[in-house]
C-alpha cells in the first residue's frame, strides 16, 4: 500500500532577513554582489550575521564582490529535479566569488560535465525580474574564452586542359597516360608538362586498367570515399605506366593485400558512368601471380 | 664566403593538446619573450623577424604573418612569412640565417607555431577537391606505404618501430617541453594500441600540439651569451610525383645532406655529430632518414635503432629532446628540431643534455617528403 503525501505550509514560511542577510539581498535585487567584513577582516559571501570563527557578530563593512568568481569544487547533476534551477544538467558548484573568502554553493551551467573543473572562471546570468532572493541569479555561466569561427569558401573548379582530357577518357573506360617527349616517361593521369624534366607532354598513351600494387596503408580511420573500415589504399603502378597512382583497392579482405599483387580496376556499370575517377570503384586482384618488385 | 651566424636565444612553449588560456598571439609572443630572455634582449634589440607555420587551412587564419606582427614587436621592422608545409620550421631558421649570412641584419627573430587544438589537421590535409584522381587519407594515411616499402626493401623487423617509440618517449620524460610524457613507457604499451594506418600504430605516431618556438638569430659582432654557430645550411626540394622518384629515401633528403655536410666539413655524420634532432613523426622513420641522412649504410638503418645507438647513451643520440613523437605543433616542430640542436651545443639541453656536444644537426622535412631543410650547428666558431 502506497500513498502520496505532500507537506508545504500554505503560501511558504515567511522568512525574516535580519539586517545581514536582508542587505546582501537588497544588494541582489539591483543586481549588485557584496560581502561583510568580519572583525578578523575576512569578506564572507554569503553573508553570515555572526562569524563562524569566533561567534561574534561582523562589522557593518560591506564590500563589493565578483561579479566574477572561481570554481572551486563541484558536483554534476545530469538529470536535474523538479525543484532545481535549471531544467538542463548543471553542475552545483562552490564559487568564490573575487574578493571573497569564503564560497558561495550556485548552479554552473556549463553545458557539459567535461566543460567543469576546479578553477574555472565563471559569472552570473542575472533575471531580468528580480525579487530579492539568491534565485536572482538564474545560474553563474563560464566566462567567455574562446569563439567559433565559421569560415565556408566557395570555389568553382576547373579541372584543367589535361585533368579535363583525362577525364573524358574515364568516362569511356579508358585510363589516359601520356608519355615526355624529352625524358619518355608515361604520366597517369594524363598531364601537360613533365615532373621531372619540365617538357610539354603531348603523345597520349591509353593505358590498360590492369597494374601492380607496389605498396599499400590498411586505414583503420574511416573515410566517406571508402565503403567500409579498414580499407585499403594502394599505390598502383598501370601497366605501361611510370608513375603510380593512389587509389582503394577492394574485393580482397585487407589483410590479404600484397606488394605485388596483380589488379586490375572494377568500373561501374557503363549506364552509371560520368567523368569521374568515380567510376572506378576500386581495383581489385586479378588472380595472377604475384611480380617481383 | 657568407658572415658569420650564430643562435644566441631559444624560446619554447610547453607543449600540449590544447591551450585554452592564450590565442595564437600570445602564444607566439610567449615563446618569443622567452627567446629574448635567453639571449639578454629586448625587440628592440631585433631587426627583423622571420614567422613560419605549416598550412592556413590548419587554424583558418589567413596571413597570420599580418595578424602576428604587433605581437612579435615587428611594427616597423622587415616582416615575412615562410611556408614549406611540415618542414617549414626549418625552412624559417634558414631564411632567418640568410638575413644574417648575407649581412642584411644584425639580429633576426625568427618564430614558429601551430595551434592544432583550433582545428583538425587530418582534415585540413583531406579536403577531397573536385576531379582528383587520386586517394591520400591524411598524413598517416600518405606516409604508411613508404614504411611498408622500406620494411619489405630492409626485411626490418616489425618491432623496430615500436623502439622508436619508446626511446623518444623515454626521452621526453627528461624535457619539460615535451607534450607526450608517458612514465614508464615500454614495448608493452605501445604493441598494445591500435593500428591507425597500418603498419603504423597509435603510439607510433607524433601527437597534436599547440605550441611555439622562437630563436634570436645574430651576426658574429651582435653575439650577446652562450653562441651556437651556424656551421652549414641547407634546403632542397622535389616533385611529389615524377618518375623513378624513391618515395623511400627521396633524393631531395640526400642532395639536402650532402650539402650541408660539405659546407661543415662533414663525411661521417655519425662519427663526427654529437647528437641529431631529426623530424621523425612517425616512428619508423628514424631508420628510414638513418639511410637517408648517411648515419647508415642503405638497408642498415634499423640496425642501428635496434643496436641502441640512437638512444640518449648512444653513439650518436636521436630525438633527445623526444623529438616530433613526443610534441608536434606542426609548424613549430621543424623549428624545435634546429632549436634543441642549438641547445646541445650550447651545453643548455637540461637534463637530455648530451654530454660534451659540440656538433649537432637539425633536420625537418615536409610534403609527401619533398621539402628538406637542415642546418648543423656547433660549439666552435666555423
Ligand atoms: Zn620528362
């Protein structure tokens, strides 16, 4: 057997402040943030009436405090109650506010549990409507140290003479190479100058997709270009050709890859095809032996 | 003949994954600062200031050179920036070392950085621009395939990268700098993370950091404190792709050394330095730049890690300060590498000081290995 039982004086407790208290909460309702000074010279906030020290009562010096202050220890509530301050997850916190000696127990709202620690820099957020009451402070909030730069470019590309040539070739299923006039090494993808000699290219050589891993990364990280984690990126050498390309290798599981290893690339159905290295979905073993590098 | 250089204040941030309490000014100015100290100055004492730091893309600041100068104390002086990707640290050293080489100034500051922590680098490095034909997945995912080359040219054993890794994190235990401080560290702990980019694993790989790093660079009649003279320098560089290029052991790696050994009277680095700050961002590639750089014979560089070497009480010591693997800012960490030579022969390295150094080289390298900067420093007047 169960039943709810709920106790509230009608109307809540009428408190009275004293003259302590009753300041420090004058001081809250214009927004404004004092200590008292006890006869040893220690700022209490909150103010007590008596000094916990000594037991005699606090001088009538009130000293401006904060409004910023310092966490010094705290506790994270992820699932905040009816009653508390914030409907989102806070932290309760003992902050000593500057110029305090003593801390005062508020609500951080901090966003996140991994944003507190001792030693953080925080202020309040005041209400707009202010009563007189610790509430008065909605919560105390990290002070502001750093700020999100969006920066979003927009470029319109061009692939280029050569790029373009390449491209085209792709679209038809056909790896397009060219070959230095000067030193007579073949470039893939096609390009219009030598890397080596700085010659003009201009013979284009159709290459078949057919090649050699010469090595490989197993990429434990995922990528969007790659369909799944690990996947392997490879360099392969075309066949004919005398620099190699980088591209994801598949149909093979990762571990299983070789240096060495025959490929040969697997294109999307011709329907799906544009000018893209997209139409490439990776190269993958052709069953071959093994060469020797 | 070129005038005399020499290293008179070196300036380091800590290094680590995020500073949230200074932007990148005050992040450059705190290295700075830092470099003046040592050297007994102020920017008034400075001329001209060098800046350097890898890709825009990485914290989306455009020019930062115009951004930073008020905090480099540049209002009035010569002001340029330097950008050779990942080895730009050591690019910028060597312009700064031209000004003072070729009797433009007395002193140049010159000034390094990233602040990885503002943004994702595998991304700034991954941005998949229309019409490629080719697949690069970051860093990790470019430099992988090399270390599996060279592991099936040499037959090195798969654990000679996890030596590496050990030794420059050991190493970094000794340097108040250093981001990645891992006590106890051994071959257990790092066989025990994933691998990202195989063969390459977690701890295999340098961190991201957010740093800085700052060097006054002075004529011979500016010298103020303890000198590192500039004993030789060089840059060199190479398409990243071109026919029969050694993606392995790039030409441009050997040209580069060649160079700089010539001009410090150099023909056995590893009997003739004391010490090298080598840019190893991955660990097997402290046995690939061994081969590389000429500390070994083609195929013997593992060898030479796995014989101990490189270690801190070693022959010829690699990475003391924890090198790249322990804090990569990435713009900075070229710089870093020709800074901690600077300190060795300077006798100021703390307690990864290697004892009695009087030579010693700094290496950065970047690119898909293309772009080399390297500068041998020593004790003695050259
Ligand atoms: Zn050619």
């Amino acid at each position: 057997m169960r039943s709810e039982h709920v106790l509230e004086f009608p109307g809540g407790y009428t408190r009275t402040t004293g003259p302590v208290i009753g300041r420090f909460l004058t001081e809250l309702r214009d927004a404004r943030l004092v200590g008292v000074r006890t006869a040893q010279g220690r700022v209490l906030v909150p103010p007590l009436e008596y000094d916990p020290a000594t037991g005699e009562p606090v001088t009538g010096e009130w000293v401006p405090v904060g409004p910023a202050g310092t966490v010094e220890s705290w506790a994270w509530v992820g699932t905040p109650r009816p009653g508390h301050p914030l409907a989102t997850p806070f932290a309760w916190a003992l902050i000593r506010l500057d110029g305090a000696d003593t801390a005062l127990v508020h609500a951080v709202d901090a966003g996140s549990a991994k944003a507190m620690r001792p030693g953080l820099r925080v202020r309040p957020r005041w209400r707009a409507e202010r009563a007189g009451h610790i509430t008065d402070i909605e919560s105390f909030v990290p002070e502001v140290t750093g700020m999100v730069a969006p920066i979003r470019l927009t470029y319109q590309i061009q692939p280029g003479e050569a790029l373009s040539r390449f491209l085209a070739k792709v679209r038809d299923g056909i790896l397009l190479g060219g070959r230095c006039d000067s030193c007579h090494a073949v470039y893939v993808p096609f390009r219009s100058a030598c890397p080596q000699c700085g010659t003009p290219i201009t013979e284009e050589v159709e290459l078949p997709d057919t090649g050699t891993i010469t090595t490989f990364a197993i990429n434990n990280l995922p990528d969007p270009r790659a369909p799944e984690v690990p996947f392997v990126s490879a360099y392969i050498l075309l066949d004919g050709a005398d620099v190699p390309m980088i591209a994801l290798v598949g149909g093979v599981p990762a571990h299983e890859v070789r240096q060495g290893m025959r490929v040969r690339a697997v294109w999307v159905p011709e329907a799906e095809r544009t000018a893209s290295m997209a139409n490439i979905k990776w190269f993958a073993p052709t069953g071959e032996p093994d060469v020797e590098l | 003949m070129s005038n005399r250089c020499a290293v008179i204040g070196v300036g380091q941030t800590k290094y680590q994954t995020r500073r949230l309490d200074v932007s990148i000014a005050g992040l450059v100015r705190e290295a700075a600062l830092r470099a003046l100290q040592d050297a007994g100055l102020t920017f008034a004492d400075i001329d001209a200031v060098v800046i350097g730091k890898a890709p825009d893309l990485f914290e989306g600041v455009m020019m930062p050179e115009a951004y930073l100068a008020d905090a480099l104390g540049a209002a009035g002086k010569p002001m340029m920036r330097v950008h050779t990707a990942g080895s730009v640290g050591g690019s910028t050293a060597l312009v700064g070392a031209s000004l003072i080489q070729g009797g433009v100034h007395e002193r140049v500051l010159v000034v390094a950085f990233e602040k990885q922590s503002e943004s994702n680098a595998t991304w700034a490095l991954s941005t998949h621009v229309p019409f490629s034909a080719s697949l690069v997945v970051g860093a990790g995912g470019y430099f992988a395939p090399h270390i599996r080359e060279y592991m099936r040219r040499t037959g090195a054993p798969g654990h000679i990268g996890t030596l590496v890794a050990v030794k420059d994190r050991l190493n970094a235990l000794k340097n108040p700098y250093a981001h990645l401080r891992i006590p106890g560290i051994d071959r257990k702990t790092v066989e025990a993370t994933p691998m990202l980019w195989e063969p390459i694993r977690y701890l295999e790989t340098c961190p991201s950091s957010d740093g800085a790093c700052a060097m006054v660079l002075s004529s011979e009649a500016a010298v103020t404190g303890t000198p590192a003279w500039v004993h030789g320098t060089a840059m060199r560089s190479e398409p990243i792709f071109r026919a029969g290029r050694d993606t392995v052991s790039p030409q441009a790696g050997k040209d580069c050394a060649a160079d700089v050994y010539r001009q410090a009277g150099i023909t056995d680095p590893r009997g003739e330095l004391d010490v090298a700050e080598v840019y190893v961002p991955f660990s097997w590639y402290e046995p690939m730049w061994l081969e590389n750089l000429g500390f070994a014979a083609d195929g013997e560089g593992w060898k030479l890690t796995e014989s101990g070497a490189t270690a801190l009480d070693g022959d010829i010591p690699w990475n003391a300060s924890g090198g790249v693997l322990s804090a990569n800012p990435i713009g900075a960490s070229g710089l870093i590498r020709f800074a901690e030579a600077a300190l060795q022969v300077r006798g100021r390295a703390g307690e990864h000081q290697v004892d009695g150094a009087r030579r010693a080289l700094g290496h950065a390298y970047g690119g898909g290995a293309q772009f080399f900067a390297m500068w041998i420093v020593g004790s003695e007047k050259p």
